[in-house]
C-alpha cells in the first residue's frame, strides 16, 4: 500500500513530465526536419550561419519525388520562385544535400569557382566505370592530362574541320534513309534516325569506325545502339542508394546488376576495338607515328608511356559514345518539332539556305558562317529545350565555400538550373515564344561566357565537345532544310522527359517534302 500511495499521487506529474519530454522530442525532431533544405542541411557540419532558403520536403525523404518526375527542371524552377530562393535555393534528397542556382550570377559563381570542379559519382557512373572517364574524373591531374589530350586530338577546331567530310557523308545518307521511310510509310519517326547518325558520327571521330546500318538487320551497329540505349537508362534512373545509404546494401532496383553485365559486355566491344587497333599497329611495325587517324590511337600512344590503362580507355572512349550522340540527336529533333510548328520560320530558314547555296549545291562546313538564321534557330532551341536543363551532371563542393552571401558547406552537391534561367522573363523577354530573330539583333555567345544562356556549362568542366556538337548540329540541320520541307503528320506534342537528357516525350513523327 505504502509503495504504491506516493505513486498514485505522483502520477499526474509523471505524465506531465513524460508528456513535456514528448513534445520537447516532437518540437525538436520536427523543426529538425522542417529546416531549410530538409534533413541533409539540417545534419550539415557546419551549419551555414545565414541559412539558404529552400523547401524542407518530406519527412527523410526531402524532394525525392522532383526527382523520381520526368520534369524535374519544372518543379525546381518552380520552388525555388515559391521560395523567392532563385540565386540559391537549399534542398535535399534523403542524406545527400543540394544547392541549386537558377539565376545566371550564381550559376556563373558556380560553375567558374574551382571549389565546384569535382562531380559527385552516382553509383551507376561508378558501376560504369566513368570515374575514370573525363565527365566524373575527380578534378586533379588524371583529369586535366584527358581534357588536354581530347582538346588536341579530339576537339580541336583542325581535328573538327578534317571530320567535316565525313559529317557531310552522313547528312546525306540520313536524307537518303528520310527518303526510304517516307517512301515506306507516308510519315518518318526522326529520332531513331538522327540517333543513329549521331552514333556514327562520334564512333567515326573517336574510334575510326562506322556503320551503314541504321541500327537495323542485327548488325554490329544494331548490337552497339543496344549497349548505348541501356546505358542512358540506368544512368537516367533514379537511384535511392545515392541517397539512402541503408538501401545500397540491397540493389532493388537492379542498378548494380544491369551496370555490371553493361560493363562486361562494353568491355567485349570496345575491348575488341582496340584490339583491332594493336593488331592494325603491329602489322604495320609499330611505327605510331603513322597512327594519327583516331583517338584509340592517341590513347594506345600514350599507353606506351604507361599513362592509362586499358581500363581506363575504355571508360574513355565509352564515355565519349554516351556524351556525344545523344544530346546532338536530341537537339536536332526538338529543332524540326519547331520546323514542323512554325512553318514561317522553316521558310525564313529555307529562302536564306536558298540565297547561299542554291537547291541542287551540297552544304558545306564553310557555307555554316553564311547562314546566321540557321545558327539563330540552333540559339533558339537551346534555350527553349535545353538538352542538359540541369546541365547533365552536377557539380560538388570540394571545401566550404561561399556563393552570393551564403556558405556552402563541403560536399554539397552544387546545380545550376539553366532551364529555369533561360525561361525567366527578367532575363529574356516572352520567355515561352519561339523566337530565333531575337539573337539576330542581340548576339548572346553561347559557349559559356554569358550564363543568360550556358547549355554547354562554363568553366573548368564546360562541354569539350561543344565546337564538335555544334558544327555537327548547323550541317546537318542546313542539309535537312535544303532537301525536304518537314509538314505536320498530326499534332505536335512539345511534352518533355527529362532522362539523362531532356526528350520529347513523343517521338516527332512528320512527313518530310522533298523540296523542288
Ligand atoms: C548539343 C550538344 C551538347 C550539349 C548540349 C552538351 C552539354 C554538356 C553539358 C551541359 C556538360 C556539363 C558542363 C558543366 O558541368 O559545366 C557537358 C559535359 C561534357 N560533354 Fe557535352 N554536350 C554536347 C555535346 C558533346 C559532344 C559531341 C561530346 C563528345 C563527343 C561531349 C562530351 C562531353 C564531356 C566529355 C563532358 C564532361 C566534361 C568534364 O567533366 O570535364 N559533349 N556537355
């Protein structure tokens, strides 16, 4: 009885106690998770004094629905106006924490500042083997001595010009293969075709090979389309163990799996390359300097030195298939979807094609400085569809550093939202109107100087191969115009996918008019 008298009469203030304990736990758990950015800002050591405004998002999970979208750029670009937070919003995405710019003075303190010159490796580029690729190479020497070595060999204005005939060679097989479809079908579905000329057009500059296939009949072309393809999509998945390391243990989305059977047979193809290449070497009794034709051959030079391995080129050379073909193709289908819509547009484009070259004379690299309606169309497009909207692959922070008033801690991943700054109306007018006159009167550089408009990033990690893509991109457009007139085959779907790059979300499908 005794015992349990004071008991009886303590407990209401137990309860209280334990009640309080419960609501101080709650409160603090609570406004833990309701920080600015979320979960990831509100463990980050150490905590930025200023904090960076940007959505907590959900309990643990913080945006991870932004990203698991297919429009992600949107939903960003409308937080971080929700958030007033467009020089620099904080978010996070379960354990991993973010900052993202969509206004051009921070994204050009970004993207220029050597604190932001590493990339974070999502697993899957891990699994790829691409931290030993240029793109998520760590920023240090192994790193610089491949951008030096792809700039001389690879990108360089004379190395892009020796190309040009072959680029020609394959905008006309591409009109001959525009030609069979709609001579099969009444309509032509662009993106497969563009795709594989890409391909081509890359495996010709780096490995010395191309195919005649259009990636159909099972040819080898066929067989490497395949490896490309499943390579774009695990890297476009979503990957919950980047950011929630308890779930790495299980791979339940495949991830690992695919990559490494991805791997084993890129290995097999690329390996076989190379091989090739040896073979080609010692036959001709290893004289290299004969072997300037390719890039495997740069490579195999600088093995010698025992500088990469073979490993390392294949990463190399697999990365650069993944990088150049896509964007380029995606590129080019979003250009003839606004062909297709604007009709007045394409006539401007055609009568100036007419002007410079005639109908019948082939196109040229040197007639592209003659063409300025053309580029203003490509200019146009990038802004409106940016093929990289967040451009590609981010950045992270190396050391705590400061952007605009506010430090970024190390390790934060670091965006820049080129979509949402290329679709501000503080920084262009009628942001949302197809309107390539608009570069005829204000000349916008769009190789990373002026952040207003950056598809190809800036800084120490801009695209090396933005000269390449871009001469790319002006011919082949140039020969399309001057052979056929691209004519609706039923409404034109502008939706878009974000994946690894950003996709029309319907495959343009049009009629293309031989021209007479
Ligand atoms: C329209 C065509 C292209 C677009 C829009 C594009 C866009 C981009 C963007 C936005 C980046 C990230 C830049 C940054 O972090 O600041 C990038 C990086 C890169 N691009 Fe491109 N790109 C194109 C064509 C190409 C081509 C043709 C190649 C090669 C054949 C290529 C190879 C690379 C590589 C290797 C990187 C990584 C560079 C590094 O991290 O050091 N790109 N590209």
């Amino acid at each position: 009885m005794s015992s349990s008298t004071p008991n009886a009469v303590d407990s209401p203030a137990v309860i209280t106690v334990n009640l309080f304990l419960c609501v101080v736990v709650f409160v603090s758990v609570f406004s833990f998770l309701i920080a600015p950015g979320g979960l990831a800002w509100a463990l980050s050591k150490p905590r930025p004094k200023s904090a960076i405004p940007g959505p907590s998002g959900l309990p643990f999970l913080g945006l991870v629905f932004a990203f698991t979208s297919s429009l992600t750029h949107r939903t960003l670009a409308k937080l971080s106006n929700a958030f007033n937070a467009k020089p620099l919003m904080a978010f996070s995405v379960g354990l991993t924490r973010f900052v993202i710019s969509s206004h051009p003075d921070t994204a050009k303190e970004i993207l220029n500042s050597s604190d932001f010159a590493d990339r974070p490796v999502k697993e899957s580029a891990y699994e790829l083997l691409f931290h030993r690729a240029m793109g998520f190479a760590p920023y240090g020497e192994y790193w610089r001595s491949l951008r030096r070595i792809s700039a001389t060999h690879l990108f360089s204005p004379k190395r892009v010009a020796a190309f040009g005939v072959f680029r020609r060679s394959i905008g006309v097989k591409m009109a001959g293969k525009v030609l069979s479809d709609m001579e099969r079908n009444g309509v032509v579905e662009v993106k497969k075709i563009l795709h594989f000329a890409s391909l081509n057009n890359v495996m010709m500059s780096v490995f010395g090979k191309s195919y005649d296939d259009f990636g159909e009949n099972g040819g080898e072309g066929e067989k490497l389309e395949k490896l490309v393809s499943e390579g774009y999509e695990v890297l476009g998945v979503f990957n919950w163990s980047d950011h929630f390391p308890v779930v790495s243990w299980f791979d339940f989305q495949g991830v690992r799996r695919r990559c490494r059977k991805l791997v084993s047979e890129v290995n097999v193809f690329v390996g076989e390359i190379i091989k090739q290449h040896r073979e080609k070497r010692s036959s001709d009794g290893g004289d290299t300097a004969v072997y300037d034709g390719d890039f495997v051959d740069v490579l195999l030079d600088l093995e010698s030195d025992n500088k990469f391995s073979d490993g390392d080129m294949i990463a190399v050379l697999w990365e650069m298939i993944f990088r150049g073909t896509d964007t380029v193709a995606i590129l080019l289908e979003w250009i003839l979807a606004r062909m297709v819509l604007h009709p007045d547009i394409q006539a401007k484009a055609q009568k100036e094609i007419d002007s410079v070259i005639g109908l019948d004379r082939p196109v040229t690299d040197s007639d592209l400085d003659n063409l300025p309606y053309l580029h203003a169309i490509v200019k146009e497009t990038l802004r409106m569809h940016p093929p990289g909207p967040l451009l590609s692959w981010a950045r992270l922070a190396t050391q705590d550093t400061i952007v605009g008033p506010h430090v970024v801690p190390a390790g934060t991943t670091a965006m820049v939202n080129m979509w949402a700054i290329t679709h501000d109306e503080r920084v262009w007018s009628e942001p949302d109107r197809f309107n390539p006159d608009r570069f005829l009167t204000e000349d916008v550089a769009i190789m990373g100087s002026d952040l207003r408009l950056a598809p190809f990033g800036a800084g120490r990690r801009v695209c090396p191969g933005k000269t390449l893509g871009l001469a790319t991109v002006h011919l082949w457009l140039a020969q399309l115009l001057q052979k056929f007139e691209w004519v609706e085959a039923g409404p034109v779907d502008l939706g878009e996918r974000l994946k690894l790059s950003l996709e029309m979300k319907k495959p343009l499908v049009c009629r293309a008019v031989v021209r007479a």
